[in-house]
C-alpha cells in the first residue's frame, strides 16, 4: 500500500498537461482519471487501473468510459456461440455454398435473402476463413465486413 501511495504522490509531481488522451493508455476508467496527465508514472497507473478493474473491456462493449463501441461487433451472443462451437462445419458449409449450419446462421443474423447471403460467404470463402487457425471473432467480424 505504501508504494502505491508513493506512485500516487510522485504521479502527481510529476504530471505534465496535454490536448487529449494518451494513445499509449487506450481507453477506460484509469484514461480518464488520469486524462490531463502524460507522465510514464500516470500513464502506467492508468493502464494498471484499466487492466486491474477489468473497465476497459466494458468500455469497448458498451461504447462508455471514453472508449468507442467497434462498428463490426454482431451483439447476438448466441451467433458468437454458436460459430465458435461450429467453425469446421460453418467452414465446410459455406465453401459448398449449402448447409445446415450457414442456414442457421442467416436466421440468426436476421438474414432477409439467404441466397445471396450464402453466395456472397462461397464466393468469399478465403477471406472469411483467412487461415487454419482463425478464430471465431475473426470469421465473424469477416462475414460482417463481406456482407457490409
């Protein structure tokens, strides 16, 4: 406790004012305390504050704490759930241009015209699946984007 105090006391002494917050911090509630603040000791308290609190994750989801919500996030969390437990059959049906699972996921995702939806996922199968290690986040941030 008696070295955080004295990184709070020698954050405060050693502060310096600037237009803006740090690219080095991101976002979150340590950002924004320390906001005016462009010390190395200001600026590590204020990432330790955010990684710390675990702020700065719900920030980016909730778009809150001066922290921008991404345009590509698909709230549905049962569409992320149900491509993370389906990536090879998702990938098997997409590249054959049918099947069940790329059916249920044009309901999910509210598709209207699930023949163009699917066309469009075949047509750009590479960049969706953009390698063997690809993560569920990742195919559906590139469905999104394709479908954009």
């Amino acid at each position: 406790m008696k070295k955080f105090m004295l990184a709070s006391t020698l954050a405060a002494l050693s502060t310096t004012a600037f237009a803006g917050p740090s690219a080095n911090t991101g976002c979150g509630l340590g950002s924004m305390v320390m906001e005016k603040q462009d010390s190395v000791v200001t600026q590590v308290l204020a990432v330790t504050t955010n990684g710390t609190f675990g702020n700065q994750t719900f920030g980016i989801t909730s778009g809150t704490l001066g922290c921008a919500k991404p345009a590509k996030i698909v709230s549905n969390d049962k569409v992320n759930v149900f491509v993370a437990s389906n990536m090879d059959a998702l990938a098997t049906d997409i590249a054959n241009g049918q099947g069940e699972t790329v059916d249920t996921l044009a309901v999910m995702m509210e598709v209207e015209d699930k023949a163009a939806f699917v066309a469009k996922l075949q047509a750009n199968f590479d960049k969706i699946y953009t390698a063997d290690s690809v993560s569920s986040a990742d195919v559906i941030d590139n469905i999104i984007t394709i479908m954009g």
